[in-house]
C-alpha cells in the first residue's frame, strides 16, 4: 500500500481519477482525501471473496431483502476530507431497486463489510479498517484469514469473536436467520466436502 502524491480529492475527483485510462489496471482507495494505490490480492484471497459473496448472496435471495456488493465496490465513508474504502464483501439490509444503484461510488453504508487477509496486511491494518466502518455506521465486520482458516466477528461495544473452520457463523442480532459453517468460506471442490450445505433461511 503506497500514498500517491497528489492534492486531496473529493470522493468525486477520486472517481475520476481511478477510472483514468492509465490507472485501468490499478486499485486505489481514497484515505480522508489521500490516495492510497493497493496491492492485488493473491489467489486464495479471490477463492474466499467469491465464497463469502455467494454465501450472503444465497441469503439475501432466500429472505428477498437486502443487496451484496464485491469486487472491493467503493464505498463513501466519510466526508471532509473523503474517505472511500472498498471492502471485499458488503452486504446491506435495504430493499432497493437495480435502477437505485448509484454507478459510481456508494453512499449507504454497509450493514456488514467483509475484509479477507492478503499477504501483505498486518494484524493493525486490518484492526483500523475494522474500526473505521464501525465507526461509519457498519453493524459488523468480518475478518476472514485464508491461511488460519477463521472469520474474527466485530460489533462496536462487543468484544470481538473468532470462529474457527469447524464452527458455524451464528449472528443473529445482525443476520437473523444466517448460519453458515466456516467451512464453506474455503472450500474447493478438490477438497474434501465442507462440513454442510449453505444455509440462511430466514425465521
């Protein structure tokens, strides 16, 4: 993750100027009007994206309420200085129309922003990153690493839990309805069979 050394932009200018021709093939965040070029995320990282993504995907299509953002959607989470981060996964409990979607950054503010580790985070990053879509307005995190094969759950004013490959995400205050094993966020059909289907029937 490096700053690029440019004058602060509005959330607005930042669109423009990530979506330049030159900057195509390169990821950018905007830090309280900074811009930050991010690293590409390795294989294991883009594995579980798609298993998170699909997993509330399932769910919200099951309670026909609620929408799923991935591919690290730019989200406005402050106003100035700008700040747009794009999360892995984020899922909203709204009931919106296709035609609502703004087609530039969005505004509303996740109920559940999902971040996955990539080689190059570190334990404090990701705890900040954490910290700042709480602090937005998001009701809950989910850091999910690939290589200990975990999710860490945070609610602001909670202490944070981890659940492990062999246990169920259970979060009912946030998801009523939603259990899923831990599992599933990993698999792979050369592997042995997760520990259960997907499920997210709502009550």
């Amino acid at each position: 993750m490096s700053t690029v050394k440019r004058t602060r932009m509005t959330a607005e200018e930042f669109f423009d100027f990530a979506h330049r021709p030159e900057n195509r093939h390169k990821h950018f965040e905007l830090h309280q009007g900074e811009v930050v070029e991010m690293p590409s995320p390795g294989e294991r990282h883009g594995l579980v994206c798609v298993n998170v993504a699909t997993t509330l995907n399932l769910y919200v299509r099951q309670r026909r309420c609620g929408y799923v953002l991935c591919n690290d959607s730019g989200i406005v989470l402050e106003k100035g200085p700008d700040t747009v981060l794009g999360p892995d996964v984020a899922y909203f409990d709204l009931l919106r129309r296709y035609g609502d979607l703004n087609p530039k950054w969005a505004e509303a503010i996740p109920t559940l922003a999902v971040e996955v580790w990539s080689p190059s985070d570190r334990p404090g990053k990701m705890t900040k990153r954490a910290a700042r879509f709480l602090q937005a307005g998001a009701r809950m995190v989910w850091v999910i690493d690939p290589e200990e094969r975990d999710v860490t759950v945070y609610q602001k004013g909670q202490d944070d839990k981890v659940f492990d490959f062999a246990q169920e995400v259970i979060v009912e205050d946030v998801l009523p309805g939603f259990h899923c094993p831990v599992a599933e966020f990993f698999f792979m059909c050369g592997d042995a069979p997760a520990t259960g289907p997907i499920e997210g029937t709502p009550p």
